[in-house]
C-alpha cells in the first residue's frame, strides 16, 4: 500500500477519499468530496466502501489511516494512505471544505 502525498491525493480523480477521524474532528475541515467512517466503526461499515475503487485513507495525522489502511487492503481493496494526514495536506496547502 502507498504512502501518498497531498499533491499526489489531490491529483487522484479516480479514488474514494475516506477520512476515518471522528465527526467533531472532520467538523473542523475535510479533504471535498471524502466520506466520513470512523476507524471504529470501519469494521462495521466497510461494505458502504466499493470494493472496485481505489481508496485513499486519510486521518489527522497518518496513524488511524494506516490503521484503516492495513484493514481494507487484507480485505482485498486497493489502498494508499496520505502520509502525515490532514496536517500535512493543511501544511501543503490544499483546501479543506
């Protein structure tokens, strides 16, 4: 599984973004056009997630991401993880919505 970057998440047209933070923290600002599954409740949803599209796990810093990650690509789903998270695509510049 890749470790994207901002620029390279940003420029993905073909990927489900799926932020796995929790709903006060995706309040604060999300990746336009993700969907929100917390990691806790991953397990319990992931059949909401195509297993035909690529998915781009994103979180606040990169762990919980890789988490989730880790998890869908075992179950058989194309997965790249934004590496440093919303921080690093609020550092680079990228918007949120």
């Amino acid at each position: 599984m890749a470790q994207l970057t901002p620029t390279q998440v940003a420029d993905q047209t073909s990927a489900r973004v799926l932020d796995v933070r929790e709903p006060d923290e995706v309040a604060t600002g999300a990746i336009a056009g993700s969907i929100n599954i917390p990691l806790g409740q991953l397990a319990a949803r992931q059949d909401e997630l195509d297993s035909a599209t690529p998915i781009i796990t994103v979180c606040q810093s990169g762990r919980r991401s890789q988490q989730a990650a880790e998890f869908l690509a075992a179950g058989g789903h194309q997965v790249g993880n934004l590496a440093g998270g919303m921080n690093a695509w609020i550092e680079d510049g990228k918007p949120v919505a």
